[in-house]
C-alpha cells in the first residue's frame, strides 16, 4: 500500500516549528556531518570565517538550484521540512550579519580601522553606515522570523499530501507498472520475482526487490528495473548473448533520481521519455535521450 494518502503532519502545539529541520539535520547526512566537525574541531582564525562564509553560500546557492527541479518536492510536508530549515538559516544569517558588525568593531577598537561620522543625506555610505546597516538587517531578518516562520511551517505541514508515495522499492515497481499501464498505450507487464513477505527492504543492498516491469513499445521490448542503486532501463535490442545463454547489456538508459521511494510518475515520466525519443529516431527526428541520475539514496 502506498504511503501518504493524507495529511502527514508531524507538528504539534507543543513542538517548536524548528523541529523539522533539527530532526532532518540528524539524519545521516554527509555535508551536515563535515560542518559539524569541523565546529567541534574549533574555529578561531581568520581562515576559518572565510571558508565557513564562503560555504554557507555555496550552500545557499545550491539550495535554490536543487529547488529548482520539477521533483525538488513530493509533499507538502517536505516542504515544511525545507521551510523550517530556511528561517532557520535566516535566523543564522541575522547572528552572522551581527557578529560580522561586532567583528569590524574591535578591528577598529584594535586601531586597524578607522571609523569615522555616519555620511551625511547627500554623501556616500561610510563605514559607519556600514556597521549601521548591518545592525538594522540583522534586527528585520529576525523579526520576520518571529512573525512567519511558525505559520508557514505549520501551515505546509498539516497540508493534505497525496503523492503516492512508495514505502520501498517493490511498491515503487509496482506502483509504476499500474502508471504505465494507465499511460501507456502498448503492453506492459509486471515480473514479480519473490513471494509475498520474502523481501526485506533494510537488506537489499541497494538492488531493490528484484522485480521488474517489462514495457512493450514500437516494436521495441523495454525492461525497467533496479540495480546497484540505480533505476534503469534497457532495451531488448542492446541485449548481447553470451555463451552461457545469459544476456548482458553495455548501455542503457539511467533514470532522473536513484531514491528507492521516488515519485513513481518521476520514473514513469523518465520512461515515457525514452520511449518517445526512441520512436523519433525510428521516424527520423532527433536521437536517443538519456536521462543523467541526480539524486541517491
């Protein structure tokens, strides 16, 4: 049974809005692993304020291109989760803009700055409107914190869900057979490759259940199934015999997102695709698509 047929909120009263980003953090996450370390390994030197500003954009930079995909999100309650972590960022940002102000001050206290008289209405900003300025933003960023960042979490967080979303690979094989069968216009087929109960999720070694969807298209024979962490799909025609009466393939085609609980209309869209530039080359128009993996699990 897919997962996520309703509302999936995980916010009460008494649960701070920032929860959701503290539980996320937790979870095993090597770029949050390595920040960490090297906070606990202690940051004192110049150095070490310039490498942690500079990646805090690259981060934040990096937030908004992965954002930016069609699939960023499945639910509304994963975009609680982003949400909780983005006001938490600000909150950051609004303490970094003030350390940065009491930073420039005790250069100058040091008597390797000079401050001088805020500019005047017509002249240019000094550095006194500088430190000004960054007191001031600080302050707004906070207090837009404190009046929406509660709201908007709670509010995306209790948003009724309805993604169909797969509670492991078998379900996100099957779930996509029954899409392209509804979508799809030739034969598709569902391969079952273990009784009921026989597949353990937790120890599948990222190859998923084992079952595969066979796709029927053009006079082509497609095969869509999982392995070594990837969701791909071959082609019968690319299928090389070997001696033993095996089949082994040297191309096929790898889906947008490795996530052994993906959207399944990401995947059946990613398959639609292959088909449909297959069936352009066969009528002379364009070439092969190939769809790059982006995402792991």
């Amino acid at each position: 049974m897919l997962i996520n047929q309703g509302s999936a909120a995980r916010l009460d009263d008494a649960t701070p809005w920032n929860d959701l980003y503290e539980q996320a953090a937790e979870k095993q996450n090597d770029l949050v692993s390595e920040v960490r370390t090297a906070v606990e390994y202690g940051m004192h030197d110049p150095v070490h304020s310039v490498e942690m500003a500079c990646t805090a954009a690259e981060t934040a930079a990096a937030t908004v291109q992965a954002l930016s995909s069609p699939w960023a999100l499945y639910t509304p309650q994963d975009a609680a989760t982003i949400a909780s972590a983005l006001f938490v960022q600000l909150q950051h940002s609004a303490d970094a803009l003030a350390e940065l102000q009491r930073s420039v001050g005790r250069i100058i206290e040091r008597g390797e700055a000079e401050l001088v008289a805020p500019a005047g209405a017509e002249q240019p900003a000094n550095l006194s409107d500088a430190l000004e300025t960054l007191r001031s933003l600080s302050d707004t960023i906070h207090g837009l914190v404190i009046r929406h960042a509660s709201t908007t979490v709670r509010a995306l967080d209790a948003a009724p869900g309805s993604a169909p979303v797969p509670a492991d690979a078998h379900q996100t094989v099957v779930a996509i057979a029954a899409l392209l069968a509804e979508q799809h216009e030739g034969e598709v087929t569902l391969n079952t490759r273990h009784a009921v109960g026989d597949y353990d999720p937790e120890n599948d070694e990222w190859f998923g259940c084992g079952c595969d969807v066979t796709i029927l298209a053009d006079g082509e024979e497609y095969n869509f199934h999982r392995g070594d962490s990837e969701w791909s799909l071959t082609r019968a025609s690319d299928g090389l015999e070997t001696p033993s009466g095996g089949t082994v393939y040297s191309s096929w085609e790898t889906l947008s997102t490795t996530l052994k609980t993906a959207h399944p209309q990401q995947l059946a869209s990613d398959i639609l695709k292959v088909l449909a530039a297959d069936r352009d080359v066969q009528q002379g128009v364009g070439g092969r698509l190939r769809v790059v993996a982006a995402d792991r699990d």
